[in-house]
C-alpha cells in the first residue's frame, strides 16, 4: 500500500513534534535547574516530585485521549456541533477528576512519594515540589484535553502555540526565580503551576478563535444518557490501560532508588531525555490519531490504511536519526542537565539504551495512534497489561543479573511487547472493523 505523499504529512507532524517536544519541557528544565543547585538531593527529589505528578497526569491521560479520538471522529464527518459536545463533557471531568485528585493530595502525596522509594532528603525535597505544584493539577488536565480537540480537528499549529507559550512561560519563572531570586524546589513547582494557569487562558482563547463552541445547546444535550455510557465505558478501559502504564514507571523507579541516590539520579535524567525523545516521536502518533479517527468516521478504509502505512514508515525512518543523534549529543546532553559528576558519570553508562528504545518504541507509539484514533480502547488495555505483565515478570531477575543495564533492557522489552500486540490485533479490529463500518457513523463505537 503506497503511503500518502510526505509533504502533506509532515506539514502535520512537524509542528506535532515540536509540540511534543515541548510538553516535556516542565520536568526537563526542572530537573537542569535542580541539577546546579549543588547538591543531589534536589535533583533527586524534583525529578520524584515530577514523576509522580506526571504519574498522576498520565493516569488520567484517558481524558485527552479520549477527546482526540472522539473529536477525530466528529471532525471527519464534519459533526461540528458534536465536538463542542465532547469537548464540554471531558473538560467537566476534568474539573471532577482534579478536585479529587486536589482533595486527597495531604494524604496521597507522602504514601506516594514512599511508595516511588523516597527518604529522607530525597523525600522532603520532592515534597516541597508537589506541595507547590498541585494546586495547578485540575488546569494541567483541562489544558491537556484541549490539546487533545485542537489535534482531533487537526489543528496542530494552534496545539503548537499553546505548548510553547505555557511550557515558555515556566522555563521564564523557573530560571528567574531560582538563579535570580535563590528559590529551590518549591520555586520550581511555583513556576510550573503558574505556567499551567498561563496556558489555560491561551487554551481558551485559540479554542474560541477556532469558533469551536464548548458550551452545548442545552443540558439535555449535554447530558444524553447514551452518549454518556458510552464515554464511560471508554474511559474506563482507557484509565485501566493508564493504570498499567503507571505501576510499570512505579516498579521502573522503585528499583532504581534500591541502588542508591546517584543511580536514582542518573536513572531519572536518562528517563526525562527519553520521555522527551519519546514525545518527539508520538508527534507521529498524534497525526495518526487524527488522520485515522477522521478516515474512521468518514469510513474510509483505504484512506486509514495509507496512513497507518504512512506513520510507520515516517516514523521508522525518524528514530534511526535520532538514535544516531543520541549516539552523538548523549554525553554533551547530560553536561547540560547537570554538573554534579558523579551523577553524570554513572548516566553516561546507560546512554546506549536510548539509543535503542526509539527505534523499538515508535512501533507502540504509532499503533496506539492508530487504535486511539479508532477508539478500540479494549485492544489499547490489552496491549499495555501485556506489556506490564511481561516488564515485571523479566525485569527483578534482569536486575539481579545485570543491575542497571537489566533494568532498561526490561523496559526495551515493555515497549516491544506493546508493539507485538497492537499489530497482532491490527487486522480482526482495524482492517475488519472500518471495512464493517459504514461512511457516517460517528463516535459511538468506543470499544
């Protein structure tokens, strides 16, 4: 199957990986910052700080995905009344799900940041992070899900300009607050709670440009019992696919800090390079939601093959670039990221990994773009607790084995078995599900 032309396509991805890249800019510019204060502790404890807020995020990341899907959908059969609808409805969850997450946080957060294997030190420091930064959390989701509508309808550029202006605005807090003002780790949550308030008044202004109307009609409309099922049913599936996602971080980190706070260190910067190569590439995954949800609603079945062909072979080509950069700029990237060299020193040992995670990954990350975009949300559960199944299984004896290298070896094999299964189900729930669909019939079915 030929792919679709490459200028159109990467008219889509470029600005969907430079608003990937952009996303994980929070944590990364946290951790550099925290990694000159001069003492490992902060670095320690603001990236335990960020990765359990982004645990948290991650865990409802159902609500993006869900309204990238649904509003792909909606724009490919030019529903438009029916993406306000979806959008008005994931945004109130937002406000539920982040009141909760807001209400539970003085209990929540130490059990949590133990669990990830945080003492002393570590402890507070990351503590004084997540004390600062949220507050900020219930604005993160509702930012997050109107990235999600602005790609359904595949508008990147304006997901663009909302990405650089919130995460601009909390690397301009960040770096004056510490350096200019002496703050530590609560000035850096400060500064990112303060960006995510930035970013949701953007949010709302580029959606009003758009004349998308997020406010429904009518209550009644608002609130149809059936359209509402179905919603829950999707996020159901989805938060239990999220939840897999997360206990495996959990388990990555927890056997990171079992040895000891300079592997923990350098484990947690090596992470936040690969998250952030990570984005890079899911911008081929955003496009893929949006072209194949709006190719599935319009029941198009050739038009989702060519792009599912097109995201693979674009994106296959982009990792072995990268996997050469990583092999060039690795140790100069961790220079930056710190100057404690102890901590340094032991990161550059495992730069070979990240060279080979893109080229495994990008596989799940493409699929998982495909299925998203179909709303097969079963399939995404099935293939993440798989995954997680096979990362636990493998990874204690790999550590015990091989120590560091046995861990992110295991998690090369949780990206692989993610992509082993999503093409296993690709045929029965892609290519025979559109071929069973008929041109027009929207978002209802979600699993």
């Amino acid at each position: 199957m030929e792919p679709l032309p490459a200028g159109p396509f990467f008219r889509l991805v470029v600005p969907a990986i430079a608003m990937n890249l952009s996303q994980p800019l929070v944590a990364l510019v946290d951790a550099a910052i925290a990694g000159h204060l001069g003492y490992p502790d902060a670095l320690a404890g603001v990236t335990m700080g960020g990765l359990l807020f982004n645990l948290l995020f991650w865990g409802l990341g159902f609500l993006r995905m869900t309204a990238t899907g649904l509003v792909a959908q909606a724009f490919g059969t030019r529903d438009f009344p029916a993406i306000g609808l979806i959008a008005a409805r994931v945004l109130i969850l937002c406000g539920v799900f982040g009141g909760l997450v807001l209400a539970a946080r003085p209990g929540l957060m130490p059990l949590a940041l133990e669990g990830l294997g945080g003492r002393g030190p570590v402890l507070a420091e990351a503590q004084h992070y997540l004390q600062a930064r949220l507050w900020s959390f219930p604005l993160a989701l509702a930012n997050a899900c109107i990235l999600g509508v602005l790609v359904g309808c595949q508008a990147v550029r304006a997901a663009l300009a909302l990405q650089v202006f919130s995460n601009g605005a909390n690397a301009l807090i960040a770096v004056v607050w510490v350096f200019g003002f002496g703050g530590g780790s609560a000035a850096l949550g400060t500064a990112a709670a303060l960006s995510d308030l930035a970013g949701s008044v953007m949010a709302m202004w580029l959606v009003a440009g758009l004349g998308i109307r997020l406010r429904p009609p009518s209550w009644r409309a608002l609130l149809e019992l059936e359209a509402i099922g179905h919603l829950l049913r999707l996020h159901f599936l989805l938060f239990l696919r999220t939840l897999a996602l997360i206990l495996t971080f959990a388990e990555f980190s927890r056997l990171s800090a079992l040895q000891g706070s300079v592997a923990f260190a350098a484990n947690g910067l090596l992470l936040n390079m690969n998250t952030f190569f990570g984005y890079a590439l899911d911008g081929f995954a955003h496009v893929t939601q949006a072209l194949v949800g709006a190719a599935w609603g319009a029941g198009e079945r050739p038009r989702l093959v060519r792009i599912v062909v097109s995201g693979l072979m674009y994106g296959v080509g982009a990792c072995l670039c990268l996997s050469g950069l990583v092999g060039l700029c690795g140790a100069p990237i961790l220079a930056m990221l710190t100057d404690l060299l102890a901590v340094r020193t032991e990161a550059q040992i495992y730069l070979v990994w990240l060279s080979v995670l893109p080229i495994v990954s990008v596989w799940s990350f493409v699929l998982d773009g495909v299925f998203i975009g179909a709303t097969r949300a079963s399939c995404l559960l099935i293939s993440m607790a798989a995954a997680a199944v096979a990362f636990r299984w493998v990874t204690v004896d790999f550590v015990t084995a091989y120590g560091n290298h046995g861990l992110w070896l295991g998690f090369v094999i949780f990206m692989a078995v993610r992509a082993l299964v999503l093409a296993a189900l690709f045929p029965k729930w892609i290519l025979r599900g559109s071929a069973n669909r008929k041109a027009g019939a929207g978002s209802s079915a979600v699993i």
